[in-house]
C-alpha cells in the first residue's frame, strides 16, 4: 500500500479485516517491522481516539512517533500555490511537506472540512499537497470527506458482533446543534459498500449525502421505518451537502432512545464518538447492553496496526 486515504487504496478489503482482528490477538507479533522508521503525526484538528489509538498501533510495529498540533507546535501552513503569504499562515505546504518527508518515512494527517467550500473542501487540497510534496506514503487520520481508519474499525465491528451472514446496517442522522463534516458518515457509506450488509441510510430532507457516497444504500426519509429489523444502528450528525455546511434542523425526535432501539431486531448501537449525550443518544442507549461504543473505540489501535502494517510492507 502507497498512501492510504480512502477505501480505494486497499485491494483486499476482506484480508484488511482479518489482519485487524489478527492484530488485536497478537499486537507485536510484527514488531521488527517499524525499527529504525518514523512517523509523524499531524494533527489540524483535535482528537482522542485517533491520536492515541494510532500511535499506539505504529508503537506496535516498532515505529518511532513523533506527534504534532500542525498550528499550536508549529507554523500555521498555506496550501494554496501561488499566493502572496501576508496573512496568519508563516510556512508554505511545499517546503512543510518536502521538509517533515525527510524526518518522517510515513506522514498521517487529520485536517477537517471548512465547511464554507464546498468545492474546496471536497477537493482536500492538504492531502493533495502533502502527496505531491511529502515524497512518502500518506495516511488519512480524518479528512474533509472521510476517516477510514473509523470506518475500518466500523467493519470490524461488525464482522465481530454479527450474528447473521447479510446484517441490515441503519445510518441515522442524529440532532446536534452545530454543523458538523460529513466525513464520517460519507466514509462509513463508502466501506458498507462492498461489504455482505443490506445498508440503509436515514436522514431527514436536506442531508443527503453526495451519491458518490450512498452508493448502494437505500436512503429512507422516515427513522422509525428505516430502523424496523436493524441488526446494528450507527449513528452520526452531519451538516448538510446540498446547503453547504448549514444545520437545517435539530429535530430532538431523531436522538437515538430505547424506544428507537425497540424498533430493531435486537440491534447493537454504534457512534464513532465524541457524542453529546442525550442530544444525540439516551444515556439508557449508551449505558445499556446494546451499545457497541467502546469496543469499536478499541478496534481503532486494530484498524491503524494493520494499514500501518500495510504501509510498511510497501515502503
Ligand atoms: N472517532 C474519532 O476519530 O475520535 P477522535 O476525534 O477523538 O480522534
């Protein structure tokens, strides 16, 4: 594997899965792999899981980490070519990258959407960039448009709680009152995809999700019918495509309760958190048996270690 940034560098996803779980079983069982190699981590955005998770997974495979808050450690970085730099961002992404490239022998990067461009957003210029001038592979850690190492531990997840060949998996939106990406849901639509599940995806008017993403989920408007039979709910919040980056409603009807739940064949909740409770989910959801949240947080350390691992092999 060269750079990992979407579900579209990985050529087996089914053996990516069973690597994970491998992972998990026997985590430095690929120790000598990383020694004497870096990588860095560059942050644009806060973070818990991936920055832990990650560098906990590179430290597996015997990987050094160097880890850094890309604006509060460093400089502020201009992506754009060509412009005359007398605003607030001191460096240039052409000499940033070539420079962090010749430290690192591997770059992860988590840079969000703006969401004020959405042409721009969706063009995700900082991974382009650091692609065309880091000279060394590059991992997604959450972009404008996806965070596959979520939807990678999602996947695992799921192949480790299913309890039928063919389960229905139910994307719903939940309320929140500030705009979020629409990256995680994008990402999860687009790795549910080419998996054995029926996907449905569940959303008020106004939030579809670019078609490139829904690919073959069935888009159902109305919740209580799209949760009927669920074997797993996954939840998120996302601003809406269509009206860029605008919240068109925070209808409390769509938090995820118990009752919502009952609607599911026994159904399991997923979120790839940070979540508001009682916002988005019921503290009887989260606190309950059927809640998924922390093992699929757990599955983040598999997800990393065995991308990071694919990467390595590729080096
Ligand atoms: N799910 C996830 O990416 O968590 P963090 O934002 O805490 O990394």
């Amino acid at each position: 594997m060269k750079h990992f940034l979407s579900i579209k560098d990985v050529t087996d996803l089914n053996q990516l899965i069973t690597n994970g779980i491998a992972a998990k079983r026997d985590p430095f069982v690929n120790i000598g792999l990383g020694k004497n190699k870096t990588i860095g981590l560059l942050f644009f955005n806060s973070s818990l899981r991936t920055r832990i998770s990650t560098q906990k997974a590179a430290q597996n495979l015997g990987l050094n980490v160097i880890t850094m808050n890309v604006g509060q450690d460093g400089w502020g970085l201009e992506m754009e070519e060509g412009v005359i730099m007398n605003g607030d961002k001191a460096e240039h992404v052409k000499e940033a990258a070539a420079v962090i490239g010749s430290y690192c022998d591997i770059i992860g990067i988590r840079s969000f959407a703006g969401l004020q461009d959405r042409e721009k957003d969706y063009s995700e210029i900082v991974f382009e960039q650091f692609k065309k001038y880091a000279d060394v592979p590059i991992v997604n850690l959450e972009s404008a448009t996806r965070h596959p190492l979520q939807s990678l531990a999602d996947c695992i997840t799921i192949e480790e709680f299913k309890i039928k060949q063919r389960p229905k998996v139910v994307l719903t939106w939940l309320p929140h009152f500030k705009a979020l990406p629409q990256a995680v849901a994008n990402s999860f639509c687009e790795w549910m995809n080419p998996m054995d599940v029926e996907l449905v995806i569940t959303h008020p008017e106004g939030y579809d999700l670019a078609p490139e993403f829904v690919g073959k989920g069935q888009v159902i408007y109305d919740q209580d019918k799209a949760l009927e039979g669920a074997d797993f709910v996954y939840g998120k919040n996302w601003s809406s495509y269509q009206h860029y980056g605008q919240v068109l409603t925070s209808d409390p009807s769509w938090m995820i309760t118990e009752a919502k739940m009952a609607l599911t064949d026994n159904g399991k909740f997923m979120h790839c958190l940070p979540l508001r409770r009682n916002m988005k989910v019921a503290d009887e959801v989260l606190d309950g048996p059927r809640s998924l949240v922390i093992e699929q947080a757990a599955n983040r350390e598999w997800s990393a270690q065995a991308v990071l691992r694919e990467v390595l092999l590729g080096l």
